[in-house]
C-alpha cells in the first residue's frame, strides 16, 4: 500500500500572509494540530502547527491583550517540513512520521501539495486489518494462491 491510497486529497490549508489570531482560529475549529501552509498556486511553503502559533505569543500576553495581528503563517511556521511523496510505501511513510516526531506530513509532488497522511490514518487501516483478520477473514494479500 502506498500514500496515496490513505491521504487525504482535502486538506485544509493555511496562506502564508494569514494572521497568526486567524490562524490559530480555523486550528482550533477544525480541531486539528497543524495545517501545511500553501500558496495560492497550491506550493507548500511550511507546516504551521499549534506549537508554532503558541510561540508566537506568550500565553500571558494572549490572554490579556488584543493579539499582535501583524505576524502572519509564514513568519511563524516551520519552513521546508517534512514531506512524503504518493508513491512512498506505507511502511516508509509510517517510519518518516515516527522518525521526525510528527503526527502528519503533507503529500507532495514536487514542490505542489495533493495531500497530507497522518499517523491515524495509518493506524486505521492496520486496525481495520486487524478487524478483518480477527474475524477469520483474510486479507487479500495474505491469502494463498
């Protein structure tokens, strides 16, 4: 199995002008940990993760005063982040995901996103596999011939 048959091709994305407030909004609407932050060509510019956006401003600051709305996606988020391609076998994509400490990569075709894959995504289908299996069906994969 390869990335592209578990990403998911909607992704909700972050433009690399948008505040940081209005940012941190559509995060925590979409109850999602990070969003790619993408052109209006659809080139991936960075990750922008809840992390980055608390970084951004101290916790103290943000809860007594009017949010700096000066600092946008794109001064804050990481720049070049980790990213998998369609074609990268699961098993790759699982390992980049644990080996980096991220919970979702962006899917790319050269500098373009078509996706993003997350660890639940992975976990699902092993679950799924597993379910199938415990109730005595096979996979068609582990099936003789």
């Amino acid at each position: 199995m390869q990335a592209q048959d578990l990403m998911s091709r909607t992704v909700v994305t972050v433009r690399p002008h948008m505040p940081v407030g209005a940012a941190a909004v559509l995060l925590m609407s979409r109850g999602m940990t990070s969003a790619p932050v993408v052109t209006a060509e659809g080139v991936l510019r960075g990750m922008v993760s809840e992390v980055d956006l608390l970084r951004a401003q101290t916790v103290p600051d943000a809860l007594t005063t009017t949010p700096d709305c000066c600092a946008t996606a794109a001064d804050v988020m990481t720049p070049e982040p980790v990213t998998v391609r369609p074609t990268d076998d699961l098993a790759d994509v699982a390992a980049v995901l644990l080996d980096h400490g991220v919970r979702a990569a962006p899917v790319v075709e050269g500098d373009r996103l078509v996706g993003i894959i997350s660890r639940h995504d992975i976990l699902s289908c092993i679950a799924r596999q597993q379910t199938t299996t415990a109730h005595g069906v096979r996979p068609a994969a582990a099936t003789a011939s």
